[in-house]
C-alpha cells in the first residue's frame, strides 16, 4: 500500500517523520504512523507505553532500559546490571516497567520516580532460561517465560521466584492474560499454546489449526478469545477456548514471518509483518486489514503495545520507535 509523507519535524534531538497509508475516506482516514529515533545502538525490542506519556523500551544490544517522551525528545537510558539483555517490558499494576531480563537471569523492576533497578533472581537451580515476556494476572501475581522451555512466576509481595519446566522442551516465548484472570503462553518451537494452571502451574497444551504454524505471540481480547501470531505459518490465529476452536486470518500478502500481535482497547489486532516491512491492523468485525509500511528497510518491529489511541512497537533494526495514532 502507498504512503503519503505528512510531515519531518526535528526537535529535542529527535527525528520525527510522520506516513499514513492511503486510505478510503472515513475514521480511518486519520490513522498515521510517525517514527522517533533513538540512539545509535539502542536496539529497541520491546515497548510499553505508560500512563504519563512516555514510552519505556527494553535496549538489549545496550544493555538498558530506555525511557522516551514523545512531547519533548527526552530519551532516559537506565543500566540494568552487569551483562544485561533484556527482551520484555511491561507496566506493572503499580506503575512501574518490569523486565525479563536475559542477560542476568532475573526479573527487573525499575522504580519510574528514583530509576533503582530491583532484581528477582530464578533459582539456581533453573538454569538459564534465556527469559523473553512477562505478564501480571488478576491477583498482581507476574508469570514470565524462557525459550530455554521455562515458564514461572513472581510474587512481587514477597519477592518469590517459582519456575517450571514446560511441556515439550524450549520454547516458551509470548504471554497473555484474560479479563477471568487465566495466564496463557505460545511456544515457538514447541508449536503450541498452553494454558498454565495458577495454583499447580502445569501446563495444558493446545496445538494449532496446522502442524508447524509456530505461535510467537499471543494476546487476549475483551472477551477472552486468545490471537496468537503464526511465525512459520504467517497470519493470526483467533482461539475460543470455550468452544476450543480455531479460525486463522493470513497476512495480506505475506505467508510467513508474523512476529508479534497485539489487541488495543477496540478489539482490533495489530501484527507486525517482517515480511511485508510493516504493520498491519486487523479489524475482526469486518475481517480486513490497514497496512502501516515501515519507510525504511529492516524495521524489524517486535512486541508491540498501546494506549487508547496509540499502538506502539520498536523498529529493532533502525533504532527506532513507532506508533500509529488513530
């Protein structure tokens, strides 16, 4: 899809260029996408936008936790320890970014007023678990997961750190959690989603429509339906698990390469497209897509997440930040 150029404003040390796609006349219409760069090296592989405005972004070629305003330019670099590569960054219900750290084997909590870095070590006995995204329940309880094939939680109330081996070795890589409150994860390798038991934390296991689709990501809705992102297979997948059924949308154009899937408040599921250089949004009402090319080459855009009216995501390979306004 064609893009019009709106707008290139410098300022603040940041460089903003504002696309949207050619649309039909309508609400969606006004959608558009600007870019923020960050600095050389800053590798932006997740986001989370926070309540005040800002933007927190896990730098894992940096070893940091980085901290954008979008209204001034500022960008705050946070050193998260020693070897660090963090992977995920979520807002916590206290406010705070929490971070599956990587590179030291722990969770993270940065405290948003002071910067202090707190880390929750797994247990020695884990191993590495080559940590990836987290997520809290409905009981503040975060759970987390390992490609190693590792899946746990944390109590942030007692600072507790449990850990299980998950079902069919490594693999264990997005995370979501319902409005009743279930925790669900995909795993890439393993080919299949799982629902984690809070109390046990077993594992039952899903698998897709298609042997070999590779679930990557994987969000919940308002109502409870879980969009998982096909790596291997391309498209989304929308599962019921009330009727346990599947039903799988494919990328407009490309047949492999859905990275990350994201539902914002409308309901309306948003995937990053490696193949197609772009994003793409998913209507499920009316089962069409908008797409959201990248301007330049390799944006590599991971997880991605938002606030009404903002869907966010990192351009991994240019060092930049998106977000499409709407």
């Amino acid at each position: 899809m064609s893009v019009k150029e709106m707008a290139v404003i410098t300022g603040a040390g940041a460089l903003v260029l504002a696309l949207a796609p050619v649309l039909p006349a309508g609400p969606a219409a006004a959608a558009q996408a600007t870019f923020y760069q960050l600095p050389s090296g800053a590798y932006p592989h997740d986001v989370a936008p926070a309540a005040d405005g800002t933007v927190w972004y896990s730098g894992q070629a940096k070893g940091i936790l980085g901290r954008f305003d979008p209204r001034s330019g500022a960008n705050e670099e946070i050193p998260l320890g020693p070897g660090a590569a963090p992977h995920g960054v979520i807002i916590g219900p206290d406010g705070a970014p929490w971070v599956t750290e990587g590179g030291q084997n722990a969770i993270v909590r940065v405290d948003p007023a002071t910067l202090a870095v707190k880390l929750y070590p797994l247990p020695k006995e884990t191993g590495w678990a080559n940590l990836n995204t987290a997520v809290f329940d409905r009981r503040g309880i975060l759970w987390f997961t390992g490609q190693s094939g590792v899946h746990g939680r944390v109590d942030p109330a007692t600072g507790k750190v449990e850990t299980w081996h998950s079902p069919r070795g490594a693999g264990s890589y997005g995370i979501a959690a319902t409005p009743s409150g279930e925790v669900w994860f995909a795993s890439l390798a393993g080919d299949y989603i799982g629902r984690i038991d809070r109390d046990t934390g077993t594992v039952t296991v899903v698998d897709p429509p298609r042997k070999g689709s590779g679930p990557r990501r994987i969000w919940s809705d308002s109502k409870g339906m879980l969009w998982v992102s096909f790596w291997t297979a391309g498209g989304v997948g929308r599962y019921d698990p009330a009727t346990r059924s599947w039903k799988v949308w494919s990328m407009p154009k490309s047949t492999s390469g859905t990275y990350a899937v994201y539902v914002d408040d409308k309901d309306r599921v948003w995937a990053a497209d490696w193949a197609a250089n772009a994003i793409q949004r998913f209507d499920p009402e009316t089962e069409t897509f908008i797409t959201f090319p990248s301007d330049k080459p390799g944006a590599s855009v991971r997880q991605m997440q938002g606030r009404p009216g903002e869907t966010w995501g990192g351009e991994s390979g240019t060092d930049r930040l998106v977000v499409v306004r709407d």
